[in-house]
C-alpha cells in the first residue's frame, strides 16, 4: 500500500513538474514583430570639441515609408540610436541626418496666481536658440547622410560639424 502511494505521488509530481515547465515557455511575452535594427553609435564634434547633450535624427533618405530614429550625445559627444525605444538601433536603409543643440533655459518665473506681483499677460519667452550651425538642424541643408546596411552595426560614426 505504501508503494502505491509513493508511486501516485511521483507520478503528481511528474505531472506537475512537466505541465510547469509547458506553462512557462508560453509565458515569454509577445513576440517583437517590429523590422529588425541594428545598433548605430558615434560621436557628434564641432569644430573639433565633442558636443554634449545634441539631438541626432535620422530621417529615411525615401520619403514613403521607413522609421526615423534619434539620440543624444553625452558629455563626449558620443551617442546612440534608438527606432522605437531607448537606444535600440536603427532599421536597415538610407539615412539623411540632422544635429541640433538647443540652448538650455532656466525654469519659467512665472509666480502663481495668488502672488501680488502675479502678471495675467506675462511677455512670451523667445525660442530656444540652436548652439549648433543652422544648417545642420535640417535634412536637407545638413550634407549629413548615413546608410546602415541590414545586420551589420555602425560603431563608428563621426559627425564632425564646423562653422
């Protein structure tokens, strides 16, 4: 009686262990069915000094169809791209690219409506100013342009920028 048992309870624990193991592979999330892209890194200079905190854009060279992808250089000007999120690369194609660096401004001083000196009609703060040469903050006066090939990466890139 007690072999039976022993044999019952390794047979539940048999059951339990192989059905564990089929609900689990079915639990790795949605399948990522986005194009495929490779990674895309460099460095942004500008008349040789590496440039923090740049926007980089890569806009499809064809108008119809394909993904733009950005990024932003750190403290060496070294930046990575992202399609659909964070740095995840770029998909495969012809690129024409932009750089921008927009001046930084300070927080509003906009006082609250509760404060004496509140002003209903306060004067309109200017656009933030391009740090970078206006030419290279469009696709089509940058000259920049850049083709990532399906399944290799770019590591390498160099966006030296001048007056």
């Amino acid at each position: 009686m007690r072999n039976d048992v022993l044999n019952r309870m390794k047979q539940v624990t048999s059951y339990i262990a192989i059905s564990s193991i089929l609900l689990l592979q079915g639990c790795g999330g949605a399948e990522d069915t986005r194009p495929a892209r490779n990674v895309v890194s460099g460095v942004v200079t500008y008349n040789g000094t590496p440039v923090e905190e740049a926007i980089v854009v890569f806009r499809p060279a064809e108008q119809a169809g394909g993904q733009t992808a950005n990024g932003r250089t750190n403290a060496e000007g070294a930046f990575t791209m992202g399609t659909f999120e964070g740095t995840d690369g770029v998909v495969a194609g012809d690129y024409k690219v932009m750089i921008s660096k927009m001046e930084t401004t300070g927080s509003s001083d906009a006082l609250p409506e509760d404060d004496p000196n509140y002003d209903p009609n306060p004067k309109p703060e200017p656009p933030p100013k391009n740090l970078l040469p206006e030419k290279y903050a469009s696709v089509d006066t940058s000259g920049l342009t850049v083709s990532v090939k399906d399944g290799e990466d770019k590591k390498d890139l160099k966006f030296e920028l001048t007056d």
